[in-house]
C-alpha cells in the first residue's frame, strides 16, 4: 500500500521477451517444445514510458526497483540501459535486476557496469549449473558467451550474484559453481 511516510520499493517487469525456453517458466508452452505461449504481447516499455508512469515527485520516493521478469527477461528490454542511467544516474534510484545473463556481448554488459557503479545497484545472474547442465533448463543459453558476459561486468566494476536453481541433474556441480563464482567475483 502507497503511504506518505513509507519509502516504496518497486517490482517492475520490463517486458514480456527473453532470448531463452526454459520448461517451467509461465512464457512458455512446454507442449509446444517450449515455444513462447500464444497469450505474450511482445510488449517492452521504453524510457519515455518510465518517464510517464513515474513523476519526478513519485521518484524521490522510491528506495529501489527491483528488475525482474516473470514473463520476460529485463534485459532484453530495447531501452534498457537509457532506463537504467535515467533512475541510477539522474534520481540515484539502485535497481536489482534479474537475468540469466545469455543475451547481448561483453560491451554491452560492461557499459551496464559503468551505468550501474555508484550505486547499491547489482544483478541477480540466473545460473543453473555448469557447461555441461545449464542448458538443461535455461534452454537456448550459450554457456560462453554467458561467461563472458557476466565476467565483463564485474570486471568492469559491477557487483553481482549467482543465483542457482538446484535440480537432481545439477546438485553435484553446487561446490564447483560456488568456486567459480569465487574466482570471477
């Protein structure tokens, strides 16, 4: 509930498209060889859409916004960095964002670094498993290019967790995961 006294914390799904099929996620039909479902919109909202639904007054009311998709993933989001620097860098907003991290290059993901450093900002990587069992459920992820990326962020200053869904295909690689994790930071 929105009080005068409260700061808010905001949840915010960006869009409704990801770059992956995993089989238990909402936006796909896994009857359909977890092809997205017949009820997405393809729908991303745009920086001049965040600039519309939250006032500069509603802003200085927010003590972070959470990123995450349910039915998408935020950084597939055609205007995310623009979204990022405008509550980061203009209204000093941190944001939390949740990703599996296998889209997009390296640059891109060390210019969210820059975009984000200053700020109590950090990103949620969605890993489940190693090389050889991410794929399993975070279908569609190129294990590569998903270490690189999560390394060029965080060698370019961004903070970052891993957060790993365990499953009986993966639970041997939880040790290793954490030792990997350890050593890109």
């Amino acid at each position: 509930m929105f009080t005068d006294d409260k700061p808010y914390k905001i949840h915010w799904e960006l869009t409704d498209i990801c770059n992956l099929k995993c089989p238990m996620c909402p936006r796909t039909d896994h009857n359909n060889h977890c092809r997205p479902s017949g009820n997405l919109k393809h729908v991303q909202f745009s920086l001049e859409d965040v600039k519309q639904t939250l006032p500069q007054q509603f802003l200085e009311r927010i003590k972070r916004i959470d990123f995450c998709g349910n039915f998408g993933d935020p950084c597939m989001a055609r205007d995310f960095h623009e979204i990022c620097t405008y509550l980061t860098g203009i209204n000093r907003i941190p944001v939390m964002i949740s990703t599996n991290g296998a889209m997009r290059r390296e640059d891109w993901w060390k210019q969210l670094a820059i975009t984000l450093s200053g700020t109590d900002s950090w990103i949620a990587f969605h890993i489940d498993g190693l090389e050889d069992t991410n794929h399993f459920y975070r279908r569609g992820a190129n294990w590569d290019q998903l270490m690189k990326n999560c390394s060029a962020f965080i060698s370019a200053g961004g903070r970052a967790e891993w957060h790993f869904l365990v499953f009986d295909h993966n639970k041997h690689q939880i040790e290793r995961a954490r030792s990997i994790a350890t050593t890109i930071g």
